[in-house]
C-alpha cells in the first residue's frame, strides 16, 4: 500500500493533467471555430467584364481580376450554333449578360485562392449574402456557363431544358473550345 501522500500527489497530478486536457480540447474548438469562419466578403468596386467568368474590380487600391468559381463560360471569340444551324458570336452574348448582372457595382466578393494564371477565384454577389443575385450561379442558370461543380448542375438543367443562351443549339464546351484555339494562337503567333 503507497503512504497517503504519494496517494494524494499522484491524484493532484491526475486533475492537472485532465485540466490541462480539457483546456487544450477548448482551445483546439476556438482555433477550429475561427479558421472555419467564412471570410467576410470584399465590397469591391466593378471596372470590367472581360468573358462571361471573368472580371476586372479594384481591390486594394489595385486592379484584380477575378474568375468566378462553380462555371466554365463559352469564350468570348467562341461562336455557337442555333438549332436551324446558324452561327451566332455566343461569347459576345455571355460578356453581355454578365455585364448586365453585375451592372454598375459595386460586387460583394468572397475571394479565395488564386489560379495558376494570377487571376483570383471567388463568388460575387450583386449585394451582401443573403440578398442580392450570385453572378455564377445566375450565368449557369440563364445558360450562359456550364457548371463546373455540384452546387452549379441544377441550374444548369434547368437552362438546359428551356433550352436558354448556349443550350438553344451545339456549342463546343468552353474547355474543348479554348484546347482547340489555343494551338491555332500559338501557330500565328509563330509566323
């Protein structure tokens, strides 16, 4: 049998240790809690559409351009077919509807990551969250885009079905487009 005051040392250690725990489990809780916080969105001022994804905004007493997350839009040299086999500048109409969305600004813009190309990856909305229109979520849905992830594919059946912007005829899915393009561009840009 141990002397009670080995007994009683080793029981203080024993509620240290499981204070010591407990601390440290809400502090990893705190940390976890605010790393996962969504980043306030950025009230940005607009400059320019440059496709039906991509924009310019200043950020930072900067320009930056920004590629909307969740699409892939039709280019803006690319050209679609209508159901009577009509061609029509579809990439010309997709810059338009987003300049029409986005309309004077300014956007509120939860920017993320940025692509290999220097562009930064975000959602805009037309107003603060909740209110206000999503620009990505809108473009695939008026059939301007073709969605890129989950969140996107309704309403991209839905543009489907009513057979809205690029869905009223054959087009050549953005990234096909561009892989086609992007050869004959570097062959002129050869000679």
């Amino acid at each position: 049998m141990l002397p009670r005051s080995c007994l009683s040392t080793r029981l203080r250690w024993r509620r240290r240790l499981r204070s010591l725990a407990a601390l440290s489990l809400l502090a990893a809780m705190a940390v976890a809690l605010w790393v996962g916080q969504p980043v306030p969105p950025a009230t940005v001022p607009f400059v320019h559409v440059i496709d039906g994804d991509s924009l310019t905004v200043t950020h930072g007493g900067a320009a930056r351009t920004i590629r909307l997350t969740g699409l892939d839009a039709v280019e803006y040299r690319q050209d679609c077919a209508r159901a009577d086999g009509s061609r029509w500048p579809c990439g010309h109409d997709a810059r338009a509807a987003l300049v029409k969305l986005a309309g004077a600004g300014p956007l509120f813009c939860a920017l993320a990551a940025t692509d290999k190309y220097g562009r930064t990856l975000a959602t805009c909305r037309t107003r603060p969250e909740p209110d206000g229109v999503d620009l990505s979520v809108e473009m695939v849905r008026q059939g301007w885009a073709v969605a890129t992830d989950d969140v996107h594919l309704p309403g991209e059946g839905e543009a489907q079905s009513a057979r809205r912007g690029i869905w009223q005829g054959d087009f050549d899915w953005p990234a096909n487009w561009r892989m086609a393009h992007a050869r004959t561009a570097t062959a002129l840009a050869d000679h």
